[in-house]
C-alpha cells in the first residue's frame, strides 16, 4: 500500500516560509482525518495541524497558531503552509491521515496515536 508522500522541506532562515505538500490521494477517500506531525531529535511526535475531510472542523498547535495554515486541493493534495518560522520549528514533518472515529474528537485530532496512515516525512530546519 503507498504511503502519503510529503514533499516541500528544506532549510531556511528564521522569519522565512516553506509550503508542505502531501500527495495522499489514496487516503483521503479513507480517512475521516488528516494532519501534519512534526518531531524533533528527543522529542515525541505532536501534533502540528489537522482538519477532519468533509467538515470544517480543524487543529492547530498553540505553538503554530497564526503563523502555519493547513489545507487541502481538489486533487486532495494536503498542504501546510508555515510563516514566520523559528528555529523550534526544526523537525521531522509528516502527513497522516486517520480512520479512528477518535479523531472526530477536537481533543484527539492532533493525536498522533489515533492516525494510522503515515509518511516518510520531510525535514524542516530552520536557522537563528
């Protein structure tokens, strides 16, 4: 089975911008949730932005809030576009979609532990 294929990271400067794309045409129709994660070196994965398909309900990090916006095309490519990054926002980025009915539960849609669908990730590093 593919995984969602995210593409789009790179290195940047602090105050600059990256755009994340994920190609998960195969999940989207599955999923009733899908999100970006991030984890960095000795952190636990968290949850960075989400949204559940077909409604408008979505996540976002406090850390992110204001400066990152998730969204979706019509070819159901996933994107996060991310502004004014800092170097905290350094990590591994992954796209994940979910089919756990959890996630349908505002507490639990940036869960990681309720996505089951995972890239490979894209990494994000962003210099002071």
């Amino acid at each position: 089975q593919v995984r969602p294929a995210e593409s789009g990271g790179g290195s940047v400067q602090a105050g600059g911008s990256l755009r994340l794309s994920c190609a998960a045409s195969g999940y989207t129709h599955m999923s009733l949730c899908m999100g970006w994660f991030r984890q960095a070196p000795g952190k636990e994965r968290e949850g960075v932005a989400a949204f559940q398909t077909g409604r408008g309900t979505q996540f976002y990090a406090d850390s992110v809030k204001g400066r990152f916006t998730i969204s979706q095309d019509n070819d159901k490519t996933i994107y996060l576009q991310m502004n004014n990054l800092a170097p905290e926002d350094s990590a591994m980025y992954y796209c994940a979609g979910s089919a756990h009915y959890r996630c349908l539960e505002l507490a639990d849609l940036g869960n990681p532990s309720v996505y089951g669908y995972w890239g490979q990730g894209t990494q994000v590093t962003v210099s002071s």
